[in-house]
C-alpha cells in the first residue's frame, strides 16, 4: 500500500472515531468542560482548609431534638 494511501486510512479512522465520541459523549464533555471553566472562576473553590483557632466546646444549654428514637443535641 503506498504511504499516501495509509496516511489517507489513518486519518479517516481518526475522523471516524472523532466523530463517533462527539456524538456519543459530546454534551457530556462539553458539560464538564464548562462547569470546570466555571469553578475556577470561583474564589472560594481555591482556598485550603486551615484548623479552626477556638476548639472549646460552648457551656451553653442546647436544644434536644428526637427523631425515629435517636436524641440528638442541637449547638
């Protein structure tokens, strides 16, 4: 087979196999591509978690709250 013919086979198996995951998966990857694009643009999404300064726990009394048998305490 000449070199042409085999560079012409390649890509159009490379065409059809674009074509094939563009019809396939083409919304989802376009999805995902955008909701990414769209939390960089989110400062908050960036930001390390750091330990929290004050661990005491407070005095104060809490609510009780019983549901399906379990009590539990609200802070």
């Amino acid at each position: 087979m000449p070199r042409w013919a085999r560079i012409l086979v390649v890509l159009g198996s490379l065409s059809l196999a674009t074509v094939a995951y563009v019809y396939f998966f083409g919304v989802q990857t376009f999805v995902a591509f955008l909701v990414r694009n769209e939390a960089r643009k989110l400062p908050d999404i960036a930001q390390t978690p750091v330990p929290l300064p004050d661990l005491s726990i407070s005095a104060a009394p809490h609510a009780k709250v019983s549901y399906f048998g379990y009590e539990l305490e609200l802070p």
